[in-house]
C-alpha cells in the first residue's frame, strides 16, 4: 500500500475527529460541563494528526484496493478516536463506548445506554454529531481534498459509495460539493421547523443531525415517543423520507425538475414500496382495534423510520400484530437509495437482482434468449450485475453467520437474528429486548464486539473489512513494496 497515502489518511482522519469534537467541547463550556472529556481527546488526534498529514504530503495515487483499505483504515481511526469522551466520561467501559460511537458513525442508532438521559448533554450532541458526519459519509470531505490524480478520487468514491458511484458521480468533486449543500440545507431546515413545533433548540439540533444522517439517536429515553406532538412526528417522518432518497435527485427536485427526478427509477420503487407499506402496516393496525387517525399516523412514522432505516421510534411495536413486526424489519433490509445516508441493501440493487431472476426464468424455457437487464432504460452491464449478486450473497452469509454467533452466546432467535439484521443495515431498532424501548446493554462483551463488526461492515458494504481480513491482501502488498525498493535501488 502507498505508505504515504495511508499516512495521510490517518492524519486526516485524526484532525477531521478533533475538529468535529470542537463544537461538543464548546457547547459543555456553555452548560459549565466537564470540558477536559472533549479537550483531552482533541488534544491527543490533532498533534499527531498534523505532523502525519505533513509529513506524508506528497504523491497520492492509489489503486482500488487501496482506495478501500484507506476508507477502512479511516473509519477505524474515526471510531477509536471518538469513543474517547465517552471513555473519559467515567461511567461507560470500553467495549460500551466502542460499540456506541460505531453505532454513531455508522448511523446505526442501537445503543447501550440504559438511561440515556443522564448523560451530559455535550455528549448527547456528540453522539448525534458522530450519525451527522457518518450519515453524509467522511470520505467525501476527504476525498474534496485529495487531488483528483489517475483515478484516485473515484476509487475512493466507489469505495464509500457502491458500486453504482461512476453513474451517481461522474464528476465526483463537484458532485460532493453539492451534495454536501443539500445534505446541510436539509439539516438547517429541519433544525428549524423541529423549534416552530415546540422541540427544545438544543434537542432540535441534535435530532435534526440524528435524521439527516438516518442514525435514530435520541436525547430521550422514550425516543420521539416521549414528545408527544403529532407535529414533531409528521417532520421527523418527512425528513427521514428526504435523506433516504438519492440526494442529487433531491438537488433536481429543488430547482424545479422533478419531472427529471422521477425518471430515475430507483426513486419511483422507493415511493411505491413505502406507500404500500404504509398502508399494510396501518390496515394491520386497524384491523388490531387502533382508531383510523392514529393507525396511519403510527404508520407513516415507522413505515418512513424502517424504509430510510433511520431507527426512530414514536411507540414500542414490538406489541402491534405479527405482520408490522414481520415487515418493518424486511423494510429496513431493502434499504435505502443509492446516494443516500441510509444502509441495508439499497434499492437499486434489489430492483437489479429481481430483473435478473426475471430475466434467468425467461432463459430456463428459451435458453437462447439474449437479453439485457434494463436499469432507467439503459442496459446494464453484466460485470454489474455480477457484483450485485455477489454483494447480496456477501450480505446474506454475514448475516447468518452473525446470527449464528449471537444464538450461541446466549440470545433468543428473534433477538438475535433482528439485532444482526439492523445493525448490518445500519438501522438500529430490532425487536423483542432489542426493540424500541430496549437496549443493546445486556449483550455480552463478545456479542457487542460481533455487533460492532456488522455495523462497520454494514456502513462499508462489506468489501473494505473483507480485505482487511485477507491474508493475501497483506502478503501481495508486501511482495509490491519489496518490488519497488528492489526497483529503486
């Protein structure tokens, strides 16, 4: 690997996570808080974060392996780094403060507080501050500062992104940039509207930057239940819908062509599948003796919390009839879209993977069929293809396999296999001890320790964390750097 590039990832990684503890520390000086648990970890990333960045300035070409080692490699540092508060803070152990500020990063918003309300509130916006950054994605502001030499800046963007990133950005330096405004734009308005509906300004802000990164982080114990206002829900639940969607086609939306918007397919399924989910789940409700008004008001929320997997909650569903419990779940494994902050599987892969079941049916009774699997009316490329299945296999085998080893430390079947569902799709609110009302707390450490895994592989789609467990990535890497010495001299 390009030793000075990595270098200069980790500086990077270590001054971006000093400045963003900025504005916690900050925020502790005006509620007369404790401001070492912020100034000693900013202190610890920023000296050494500097002097990695000047010394390995230089050359900044790297393959798309390195692109994907570097976005992991960041990510780790970024967790490391950000648990330190919640270290400092004196009550949270360390593989609780790990698996917390995962969660945060990762936007997925399972937490293992119990009583989250008697935390300091800088560290509340510190947690909400960690699914903001996440949400968005850090490498976009890295790669804003990587020169965009030989393909340098795209294989990191296909790296964080998907696979699909070439199409969603071709020109991804200034597509970041935009992004970027339609992601703050967003954030600031729903800071807004979340005060004129009677939101305390402090907890605005931190659920404001909770749903812009579709994370489900709450200042409270009872989450967006505990507010009781129609008027908080409905926002949330619109902004949760927002940041699910691609945000480029949220750019177009805005300025007046959203008939070029609706084009995009993705999109289209998107809207259909929370409608009709919508419906199901509030019908279920009704059919269970809720009043017409109330069972689509449920409805919309957790339909949009689930389809963005975003995580809020405003009741405790682990009570309402089979079929919500079944869905919502399902919901949140079809994921979001492309280009979004949200995870699970995303939608235009789902939509790839149904057209080539189609298309292999039609093949089983006319083998000669030629025929190519049709994406926004445009033929999309086998190798694609390919990688999308590849990618679903990849997901459904850590999927068992994390449910296997939760089942064996101890933990029931639903839990289990919901805990490694929403945190692999980075949606946090599971069912049974793990639904709304409940907690990661009681796992144990080694379970926590596989959770937090799942998260980063989940928020990573899988390939970064997979090369880092290869031994042959290591040792092909070693024999390249011996190479070039030996080249050199």
């Amino acid at each position: 690997m390009n030793r000075k590039f990595a270098g200069w990832i980790a500086g990077g990684s270590l001054l971006g996570s000093a400045a963003a503890m900025v504005f916690p520390l900050l925020f502790a000086l005006l509620q007369k808080e404790r401001p070492g648990i912020f100034l000693i970890p900013i202190l610890l990333c920023a000296l050494p974060g500097f002097l990695l960045v000047r010394r390995c300035y230089g050359q900044r070409i790297l393959s798309a392996r390195e692109g994907l080692l570097s976005i992991a490699l960041c990510w780790l540092i970024l967790s490391l780094t950000g648990m330190l508060p919640l270290l400092l803070h004196g009550q949270i152990s360390a593989i609780d403060a790990w698996f917390e500020i995962i969660s945060g990063y990762t936007t997925t918003g399972a937490t293992v507080l119990v009583d989250v309300e008697a935390l300091p509130r800088s560290l509340l916006l510190w947690r909400a501050l960690t699914q903001w950054i996440g949400g968005i994605g850090f490498v976009v502001f890295m790669v804003m500062a990587v020169p965009a030499s030989q393909g340098s800046t795209m294989n990191l963007a296909e790296a964080e992104a998907s696979p699909a990133a070439e199409k969603l950005f071709p020109r991804f330096r200034q597509n970041a940039a935009l992004l970027c405004l339609v992601y703050c734009g967003l954030t600031v308005l729903e800071m807004i509207g979340l005060c004129l509906a009677g939101m305390p300004l402090w907890e605005s802000v931190c659920h404001a930057l909770a749903t812009a990164g579709t994370g489900g982080f709450s200042t409270r114990n009872l989450g967006i239940a505990a507010f009781q206002s129609p008027a908080v829900d409905t926002l949330i639940a619109v902004f949760m819908l927002l940041f699910g969607a691609n945000l480029k086609l949220i750019w177009l939306i805005l300025i007046g062509k959203a008939a070029q918007a609706f084009k995009n397919e993705e999109l289209r399924w998107y809207i259909l599948i929370f409608l009709g989910s919508w419906l199901l789940v509030a019908s279920s409700l009704i059919l269970d003796g809720k009043a017409l008004l109330d069972a689509l008001g449920l409805a919309f929320f957790q339909t949009s919390s689930a389809v963005s997997t975003t995580g809020f909650a405003n009741a405790d569903f682990n009570g309402w009839p089979q079929l919500c419990r079944l869905l919502l779940p399902l919901l949140t494994m079809l994921g979001a879209c492309v280009g979004s902050s949200g995870g699970g599987l995303k939608i235009s892969r789902v939509i790839l993977a149904v057209k080539t079941m189609k298309r292999e049916l039609h093949r089983s009774r006319q083998p000669q069929l030629v025929k190519s699997v049709m994406l926004d009316r445009k033929p999309v490329p086998e190798v694609t293809i390919q990688r999308t299945l590849t990618f679903i296999l990849i997901y459904l085998t850590v999927l068992i396999v994390g449910w296997v080893f939760l089942a064996a430390m101890g933990s029931d079947l639903e839990t289990a296999g919901s805990a490694v569902l929403t945190c692999m799709n980075n949606s946090g609110t599971g069912l049974n001890a793990v639904g709304p009302l409940g907690s990661y707390a009681a796992f144990p450490a080694f379970s926590k320790f596989v959770l937090s895994l799942v998260m980063l592989a989940g928020r990573l789609e899988f390939y970064p964390l997979l090369l880092l467990c290869l031994p042959k990535t290591w040792s092909s890497m070693a024999l390249k750097s011996r190479t070039e010495n030996s080249s050199s001299i």
